[in-house]
C-alpha cells in the first residue's frame, strides 16, 4: 500500500487530508466525442482506455424510453434503495456484496429484466451486439462477467428525483471492483486493466441532472485518506475544487459510454419535478487480450 497517506494535511473529519492526487488525463483526451448510431468504434476506445467518453444522442426514440418507463413502473421486482442513492430500482449491483448473494440476485434480476422491452427492441442488447462486432475486429469478444458460476445481472435500471447540490454525489467506479469481500472476481482483473466503462442509457431527464466529469483518478493513497477505498463515493466537493471537470447535458433517449475510474457526479435535479432522472446502466472491462466482459 502507498504511504504517502503520511504526507497529507487538511483536518477532514478525523483525517488528515490534503488533497487528491492521481492520474489526469492529456487535454486531448479529456473530453466526450458524439459517436453515431452502430459505430461503436469509440466504445472500444474508452475501453482501451484512449478516450474518455462517448456520447450517442438519440440512441433510443422517445416512444421507446416512455414504453420502457411504463414497463418500468409497472414492474413488481421494482424496490427502493437507501439513504446513499435513494432510488427506484430494477437489477441488482454487485456493490458491498458477498459473491453468493451478488449470483443469487443476478440471477433472479436477469429472470424479470427483459419485461422491461415487452415489444420492444431490446436496447441493451442491441447495444451489446454492435459492441461485440466492433470487438470481433479487434479480437476480443463481450461476455457477461461470471460470479460463483453465475451470469451476472444483465443491467439496472432506476428512476430517481433528488434535491441535493448533486442528484448523485461525486464518485468512482473503480474502488467498489476491488473491494476485498469480492475477491477472486473477475472484475477486478478487468477494473485494474485498460479502462472502466460505465453505460447508461437515459430514458428521462428533467432540467438539470448533468453529468460531471473531473479530470483524476485519485490512486489509492488519496482514497484510503478519505476513508472511500472500497466504496469510491463520496468525494468532498472541497476536495475537487480547482481541478478541471466539465458537464455533459443529458438527455431522454442518449446513451453515453465514460471511464468510471474518473470521479464523476450528476448535478441537482432542478423543480422538485414530477419527471426524474431514469437511466439503464451496467459496466463493462476489458479482461484480458481476449475478452470484455460486462456486469453491474
Ligand atoms: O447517471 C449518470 O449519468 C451516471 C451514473 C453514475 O455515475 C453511476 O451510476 O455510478
């Protein structure tokens, strides 16, 4: 483990902090490109760890996000989820869990979440089959991670309407995925590799509710001065002050690719609104020279 959790100083409830230190990506990277419609080729490069993000604007039809809504709300495997992320939820996350329960769940998830599509184009799939072509030509293939012996969750979807300073607090993606009371997952194999890829397909969005990228992957040293090692959320948004970040407007029927080893947030959700923010999201990896394997 790094000891420069030594050398830091700003009192920050009970510890020692001085502010985040890590990887930051060249200018030139750090951005999101608009990709068209079955050209995953940027995908592939996020993975590859070349290319911060991909966004694909109306990758989804309004009537198609406003069906899978409906489907959504209808769906009685929906539950709520606690104070950290308060939110409506279908799937299930591997975050914090013992490995059998994370299969468990899993394979219950991926019994029901296809009634979210019922006479629809299931855009996951979709999705996953262009992504595999393009990785086809690169070599690999895409397969869902395996836990315990079990396919993991396909995807979540959730629905949420927050009124805090961010809709969802500054986080990585990356510490949950090597968290010790997982070890021997595959994913931890892949999240150490080239890039994390966070998908999310938005199926609807008030005013507001932009995604936040900041320009570091705090290493560990940083992370296990804020007690946030395994969890990677929350960043103090005083740690982050003066590094460089940017905002992603996101809209209904958007599907967007980013490395989720980068903090990154959802501004406030602004008008109490009636209409939250509702997306379908899973992680993908590189694992090795062969294979990309996706879970939640
Ligand atoms: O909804 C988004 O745009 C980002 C979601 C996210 O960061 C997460 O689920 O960890």
């Amino acid at each position: 483990m790094p000891e420069a959790v030594a050398d830091v100083r700003v009192e920050k409830e009970g510890l020692n902090f001085r502010g985040l230190s890590g990887e930051r990506k060249p200018a030139e990277e750090f951005r999101f490109c608009e990709g068209q419609a079955g050209d995953m080729s940027l995908v592939a490069d996020v993975l590859e760890g070349r290319q911060l993000g991909v966004i694909y604007r109306n990758y989804l039809h309004q009537e198609a996000c406003d069906a899978i809504k409906d489907n959504f709300w209808r769906n009685t495997f929906r539950y709520s989820r606690g104070a950290d992320a308060p939110a409506e939820y279908l799937g299930t996350y591997h975050y914090r869990k013992p490995l059998h329960r994370y299969a468990g769940e899993s394979a219950e998830a991926n019994r029901h979440l296809p009634g979210l599509f019922e006479g629809l184009t299931n855009p996951v799939e979709a999705f996953r089959n262009d992504l595999n072509r393009e990785l086809g030509r690169r070599g690999r293939r895409l397969r869902q991670a395996v836990c315990k012996g079990q396919e993991t969750c396909r995807f979540v979807m959730r629905s949420w309407s927050g009124e805090k300073e961010f809709a969802l607090e500054a986080h990585d993606d990356e510490s949950q995925c090597l968290d010790p009371l997982q070890d021997g997952f595959e994913i931890q194999t892949a999240a150490r590799r080239n890039a994390l890829g966070a998908v999310n397909l938005c199926l609807e969005n008030g005013s507001g509710g932009l995604l936040r990228m900041w320009n570091i992957r705090p290493d560990l040293a940083s992370k296990v001065a804020l007690g946030l090692e395994v969890t990677g959320s929350p960043y103090p948004p005083e740690c982050l002050d003066g590094i460089e970040c940017f905002d992603v407007p996101i809209r209904a029927g958007d599907l967007y690719v980013f490395d989720g080893r980068f903090v990154h947030a959802v501004t406030i959700l602004e008008g109490h609104q009636q209409t939250g923010r509702a997306t379908i999201s899973f992680l993908l990896a590189n694992l090795d020279d062969r294979e990309t394997i996706s879970w939640t």
